[in-house]
C-alpha cells in the first residue's frame, strides 16, 4: 500500500436543493448526489476534486463556498454552464423527499488524469450529453485508477427504466464497486425483482463489490469473488429528512475502502478482488454510520470523521 492518501475525484451534477416542508417552510441546501460524496468523503479527511457543471451565478457562488468550506477542490472548467442547476424537493410527513429538475448537464473540459479512484452516479451517469463523456471516463480511469458508481436514477430527467436499462449496466460493468437503493434496483427491473438476483448479476458484469441499500434496514451486500451474499442491519435513528442519506452512505463506504487500501489505484483493485466478506464488513459499517447521522438532522449533511468516531 501506498503511504500517500489515494486522491479521488468525483463527477457530476452540483445544485440547489430548494426544500418545501409539509408545514409550508421553504429553504436553500447546496446538494447533487455527486457533491454530497465529494464533501462526504472531504469531511472524512479525504483529499478529493468534484467535476461538474454550474454557472458563476448566485447559486453558484453557494456551491462554490460549501466547496470551498469542506476542502473540495472544483475541477477547472466547471463553471461553464447558463445558469447553476436546481432542484425542488417536496418532503412528506415522515421526510422523505421527491424532487423536481431544473438542469442541464455536460462535460465541455478536459477531466484530470492524476487520480487513483473515480466516482460518478446519478444524474451525470444518464442524462445526455455529459453522461456519454461521464462512460468514456470512467472506461478509461480503469487504467490508473478503482472506479465506484451509484446508478441513483432520477426518473423524471432520464425516462423509462427500458430506455436506461443498458447504459447503467454498461457503468456497472466498468465499476469495481456499485452502490444501488432497492427503489431503484425495482425502479429498473421491476417490482417484483429479487434483489439477491439483481446483486449476483450485476458482480457478473465487472464489481468486486455490489450493494443495495435499504433505508433504515440497512444493506445487502454481494462479493463476486466468492459468492457471499449477507444483510448487514441499520441503525435505529429518530430521522428528520432523508436528504441526502445515500450519498453518506456512499461516502462512509468509499471512505473504509481506501482507509483499508481497498480502492485507490490498480494495486487496490487487485486487492479488492481477493477481498472476503469480512474483510469489506468494516467499511459497510462506516456506510450505514454515515447515513445514519445524516438522516438524524436537516438536509444533506454529512458527518466529518470525529462524529462517526
């Protein structure tokens, strides 16, 4: 294992999340399911730069500062959209969120090539013409660097799940890990979709590594290599909102792995191959930690390192 800290970089959709409460409350949270990893894995203490596509607007100059507070670098050319992505979500009674987009997205710069792990999803993984640049980057980070992505569909940007199905499953197949919600394993492949099958299938296309997330039942986790498949329970939280909740739990997964010198560079991956279930426990833990206390409290708000300690 390298003594040097492996440098991630993130790619996707950064915005602003305008939050209406059922009381009639509205308010302003930056968000983007890519920049909540970004500032995740930054508040674990990991050095990391987000690509993504916003304007030098008001909004903009929002994101810019919660990048800035949590020591997320912005990928040069990342300012080069109309006008700074929002997006509108409605919370029900018990938290949870639906959203509504206003955005565009693309990837009209040069990514940088010096980084040892590569993390995509959402928005910037589906919706064109940023995602056919999101694919072609990730394909080619596989030769320097582990590659992590969570499909996280947003139905009302991307269409059917039919139309969708393939392109996904082509990033899963680039992907040394996959981090998936149960609604969007049934979201693509149907109600009645078994989520063990889904899991197996999906370590077949090309991940060491497959998860599915289930609220606060925790996750169910897939190791290709050999065959293992085990619930790992959540914890019991009083939850405030749900914003944001995957994202922490990406970040805190991702943030194990490379503590545990499982991503973060080809030697990794190699790494990650001959890994067991519970040599991947740990890191799974760190995830369901992380999201639990971001559920505890308002909007996406990530815990830094000393709280999940």
């Amino acid at each position: 294992m390298s003594d040097s800290p492996a440098r991630t970089l993130v790619v996707g959709e950064a915005l602003i999340d305008v939050v209406h409460h059922p009381a009639g409350a509205v308010e302003e949270h930056v968000g983007g399911s890519p920049l909540n990893v970004a500032i995740g894995l930054a508040r674990l203490g990991h050095p990391v730069r987000l690509a993504a596509y916003l304007a030098d607007d008001r909004y903009g100059e929002l994101i810019q500062q919660q990048l800035a507070d949590a020591d997320v670098d912005l990928v040069p050319g990342s300012l080069s959209a109309s006008h700074t992505p929002s997006a509108k979500a409605t919370l029900d009674e018990t938290g949870a969120a639906t959203y509504e987009f206003d955005l565009t997205w693309d990837l009209p710069y040069e990514l940088p090539t010096d980084t040892s792990h590569f993390h995509s999803g959402s928005i910037a993984a589906a919706l064109q013409p940023g995602a056919s640049v999101v694919a072609e980057a990730m394909l080619a980070s596989r030769e320097h660097a582990t590659v992590s992505f969570d499909p996280n569909p947003r139905p009302t940007l991307i269409g059917a799940a039919h139309e969708v199905r393939a392109q996904l499953e082509q990033l899963v197949g680039y992907s040394d890990v996959v981090k998936a919600s149960d609604e969007d394993i049934h979201w693509l492949y149907g109600d009645d979709a078994d989520l063990r099958q889904v899991l197996a299938l999906w370590g077949q296309l090309g991940p060491s590594m497959v998860l599915a997330t289930r609220g606060g039942d925790g996750a169910l986790v897939h190791v290709t290599a050999t065959g293992e498949t085990e619930t790992v329970a959540g914890e019991k939280v009083s939850v405030v909102d749900t914003v944001g909740a995957g994202d922490s739990f990406e970040s805190g997964l991702l943030s194990g792995l490379l503590d545990a010198g499982l991503l973060g560079g080809t030697d990794a991956r190699a790494r990650l191959r001959a890994a067991t279930l519970p040599d991947l426990l740990p890191a799974v833990q760190r995830a369901i930690q992380a999201s639990a206390i971001t559920v505890s409290r308002a909007g996406a708000n990530p815990p830094t390192r000393a709280e999940l300690s």
